[in-house]
C-alpha cells in the first residue's frame, strides 16, 4: 500500500466524542502522495474487524502548499453509528490494497 498511494498510514484515532475517526498518515512520496489526497471520490474505506461496520465517508485534509516528505497528514471520517471504537482494531481498504490489524486509539 505505501509503495502504490506513497502514504504510510501511522495512526487511526476516535474523536469529537466518538463521532469521527482521524486516520494520520506521512507521506513517502510527493507525487503518488498527491494524487491520493487528491482522489477525494476514492478515499480508504476503514472497516471494524470485529463488526464488519464501515467508516467511509472522509473529509480530507487539503493542503495550500505542496505535500512534504515526511510530514504528517490527515483524513477525518464521519464515525457512523459508532461503527469504530476505541480498542478496536480497522482495515483501511483502497481499491485492491488492504492494510490490516490497524489499532485504534
């Protein structure tokens, strides 16, 4: 997934009292990095791996600038339903890729 989106996912976090997922990530490489903030029909799905109940809805976190390697990203999701929790553990899903066993604080 890093090598394909050029993003390492680093972290998946509840908040706004529990109505919305962050998903951080940093970026790898700017070009493929850019064209992945800026897919905003395709974002990561995120699935409960105990509930099977998605979080796919994203805002996603738009930059003025060019992306730096290095720095640090974000996507916000609307938490449907409380579909994630902390404790829980998420697969990010884009398109073919899955990332799994991701844990959420």
């Amino acid at each position: 997934m890093e090598a394909t989106l050029g993003v390492r996912f680093t972290q998946a976090a509840v908040v706004g009292d529990g109505g919305l997922v962050e998903l951080r990530y940093v970026v790898l490489d700017t070009q493929k990095a850019s064209a992945f903030q800026n897919d905003t029909k395709h974002p990561p799905r995120l699935r409960n791996e105990r509930s099977g109940k998605l979080a796919w809805r994203a805002a996603l976190m738009k930059q003025g600038h060019e992306l730096r390697p290095g720095q640090s990203y974000y996507l916000l999701y609307l938490n449907n339903g409380g579909a994630i929790k902390r404790g829980d553990k998420i697969e990010i899903t884009s398109g073919p890729r899955r990332l799994a066993h991701v844990p959420v604080r």
